[in-house]
C-alpha cells in the first residue's frame, strides 16, 4: 500500500470519557511535529459510556483518527489484537488512553526503531497509582513466569510499545485465543530495545483492571507461555509414590524384627488421604484449564467482531 503511514498509533478504548479528549489531544501535539505521516486508530472495545461519541468529536476534527468498534467488550489484549489488525504503518505503537503512557516516549521510541529495533518495549520505572499489594503480586507473577516459560517476559512492560511491521505481522499470524502479548513478543525473538519512563497517574476514571481480570490474565500468562504445570503432575505423583515406598520399608521393618505392629497411624492415614485427594484436585483443575484451553482455541471462532470502520481505513 502507497499511502501507508510512517506510524500508527492503537489505543484500545473502554469506557474513558473522561481521558479520551486531553489523551488525544496530547498525542496529536507530540506526533504532529514529529513524524510525517501518521494515523491514530482507536478500538473501542464496547464502551458503555460517552467513548465512541467523543472518539466520534475527534475523528471530525483530525483526519488522523480512526475507530474500529467493537460489537462488545473483548478485553484489553484482544482490543489491542484488533487494532494492530487495521493498522498500516511501518511502525505501530500501541497505548493506553489513560494519559499514563506519556505520549513525549514516542520519539525516544521511534529513534530506538530507526536505530535497528523491531520492538521498542517501555519499562516503568515506577508507577505513582499501584500500591503496595499490586507492585508486591505483579512482582511474584513475573517472577514464576519467567521461571516457567521458556523465552523472556519483560516485567513491568507494560502494552505500551512500539513494532515493527514486521513484528506486528508475525504477531497477526499467531492466532491464540488466550492472548498474552507480553509474553508473545517476547517468543518472536527479534532484536528488542527499552525506554524507561515514570508511570503517571490516571488522568480521570478508574482502572478497568480489577482483581479478577488481573487473575484471569495471570492465569492466561502462565498457561499459554509453559506447559511445566501439566507435568507437575508427574512429580507430584512420583514424591508421593516415593514416600510411600519409604513408608512401607519402615512398617515391614517394624514388623519383622521388632514385633511391633503400628495401629496408632490413623491421623497419619487420614492426612495422607487428605493430601493425595487435594493434589489430584488440584491437579484435574491444572489439566482442566489446558483442555478447556484446547477447547476454545478448537472451536476457532474469530477472536473480536467488527461492528464498524470509522474513517478512511483500507
Ligand atoms: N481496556 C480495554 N478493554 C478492557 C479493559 C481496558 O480496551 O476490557 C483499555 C482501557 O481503556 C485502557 C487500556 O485498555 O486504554 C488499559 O486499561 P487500564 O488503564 O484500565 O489498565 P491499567 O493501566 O490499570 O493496567
Ligand atoms: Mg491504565
């Protein structure tokens, strides 16, 4: 296509009425004297607020903004796989429209890709609205993800990163509905640099990460990076079966040359029932998730539904 962009910017937009003006105008400003040609494209992943109108203010009044909507909410990650479908330029970046992905990273992130890079990943420094519990969680996630799958996943990298066409076309062929970008980008393996920055607040609204969509993309990141905990099964089993043996040398040895025959076992007995019942629950949940997992992935139904272009797409 001829008349590709330099860059393209995805924002994914859910319910941010009160971000998405001073977010847009902020952008424009920086891109405006920065870049030649540039588009902006806007996801709105069924917003139930103001969002698309006002999305809908700024497209009349920049040539650059674009919305692909959404028939409902798919959630961040495939919101963010909707936009890099749509986007056309020779580099993309995708943000949020919080304001707490400084739009003045652009042009540090840009030079970065002229440098060479095909992946510009951002890594907070610090992030003025997460306290304690959620640093202390994001903290113990990253580090049993990383020591679970097999290529990196960039702490604290957050969505908030510039691609190459190329990197974004290898990512369009990965189809997987359990999608954790984090850890995808990281299995491409292409030459990847960083740019720090200081998270800032939100500019309005609240975040729409609550604890359960946070355990549910956890969840998401370790399942779709390792298959390590199916076979932890296999260990689980193998220790218990180990122990047993130990256990069985001990009371036949009692037996045969002590005479003593072991009858006070009873809450031993009902421990070990206990425990082995617990890890083959929790072991069914581990291979439940992976077949409902394979389930999903099989049906293979498309990951988002287009309700609608706005703007000059294609
Ligand atoms: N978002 C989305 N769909 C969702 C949830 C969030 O498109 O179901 C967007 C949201 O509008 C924002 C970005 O994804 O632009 C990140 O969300 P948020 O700021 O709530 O996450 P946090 O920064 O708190 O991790
Ligand atoms: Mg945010």
């Amino acid at each position: 296509m001829s008349d590709a962009p330099v860059l393209s910017v995805v924002v994914p937009v859910y319910n941010e009425e009160d971000c998405v003006e001073r977010f847009h105008r902020e952008l424009a400003g920086t891109l405006r004297s920065m870049v030649e040609t540039y588009e902006v494209v806007y996801v709105d992943d069924g917003s139930t607020d103001r969002s698309l109108e006002l999305i809908d203010r700024i497209r009349s009044l920049d040539q650059h903004a674009h919305a692909v909507v959404l028939t409902r909410n798919f959630g961040h990650q495939l919101a963010l796989t909707a936009g890099l479908e749509f986007a056309r330029g020779a580099a993309v970046v995708t943000m949020d429209a919080d304001l707490q992905h400084p739009p003045e990273l652009i042009p540090r992130m840009m030079e970065e890709w002229r440098k060479g890079a095909l992946v510009v990943n951002t890594v907070r420094t610090d992030t003025v609205d997460a306290g304690p519990l959620k640093r202390l969680t994001s903290r113990l996630f990253y580090g049993l993800i990383n020591s679970l799958s097999k290529t990196p996943v960039r702490a604290d990298a957050a969505d908030f990163r510039l691609m190459d066409r190329r990197a974004v076309e290898a990512l369009r062929s990965m189809k997987e509905r359990h999608r954790f970008l984090r850890g995808m980008i990281g299995w491409l393996g292409f030459p990847e640099a960083k740019v720090e920055f200081a998270a800032g607040k939100r500019a309005g609204g609240e975040s729409k990460y609550t604890w359960r969509k946070m355990f549910s993309m956890a969840a998401d990141g370790i399942v779709s990076s390792s298959t390590l905990p199916l076979k932890a099964a296999l260990l689980l089993g193998l220790a218990a079966l180990g122990l047993c043996a130990l256990y069985a040398v001990y009371v036949f040895y009692m037996f045969a040359f002590h005479g003593v025959i072991l009858i006070k076992g009873w809450a031993s007995t009902v421990l070990l029932t206990m425990f082995l019942g617990g890890c083959q629950l929790i072991l069914l949940g581990v291979t439940g998730e992976y077949i409902g997992r394979i389930y999903e992935e099989i049906k293979s139904r498309p990951l988002f539904l287009v309700k609608e272009l706005r703007g000059p797409h294609r």
